[in-house]
C-alpha cells in the first residue's frame, strides 16, 4: 500500500501518508519499508533529505536480508562521500545473490 500511495500506482499519490505506513512497517522490522525509507531520505521525498539517515536505513534493511537493501548501500560505497570499492563489491555480491537484476552490472563497474 505504501509504495501505491508513493508512486500513484492504482491510488491517488499521497507521500505523507507513504511514509507513514513505511515508518510504521519498518517499526515492525519490515525490510522493504526500511529500504523504502532510505530511498526517501537519500531523495528529501516527503521527509528531510539527509544521506547519514538514508544510509541507516539500508543498513537496517540489510541485516534483514533486503536485495533492494544490499544494492543501494552498495551504491552508497560506491558513489558516496565515503567511497569504499570493497565494501560495495561486496553488498553488490549479497544483492546479486538475492537475485537483485542490476547487481551484476554494478559489480562490473566496480574498480
């Protein structure tokens, strides 16, 4: 529902009310929602833009096994202020083994 309410898929669009259910999924270590939030605040879409925030929340979903969660904290490594070509190979390799479809291609542009 929340990712309706976000993109307008079949509802109305309604952000503030995305990130409500998403925050409220997420207090319910719901992975997708954690992913979803770092996305929204790696974006300032209806919330404060804010990277460390964002970066949190993909670490979170991480540890629940999120492929989506894997891909954009290794994005994070990989083109963020804190660079690290290692870790984000490595959370590339975790998304692309959860079946992640950019992944690979991600791994391939790594230095």
């Amino acid at each position: 529902l929340g990712a309706a309410l976000l993109t307008g898929q079949g509802l109305e669009k309604d952000l503030p009310r995305a990130v409500k259910l998403f925050r409220r999924a997420a207090e319910q270590n719901h992975a997708g929602a954690m992913c979803n939030l770092g996305v929204l605040h790696a974006q300032g879409l209806g919330v404060e833009k804010n990277q460390e925030m964002a970066k949190s929340f993909y670490e979170r979903s991480v540890e629940l096994g999120d492929p989506n969660g894997f891909f954009n904290l290794a994005l994070v490594y990989a083109q963020g202020r804190d660079k690290d070509f290692g870790k984000a190979a490595a959370l590339a390799r975790g998304a692309h083994l959860r079946g992640h479809q950019q992944a690979e291609e991600l791994l391939e542009s790594l230095p």
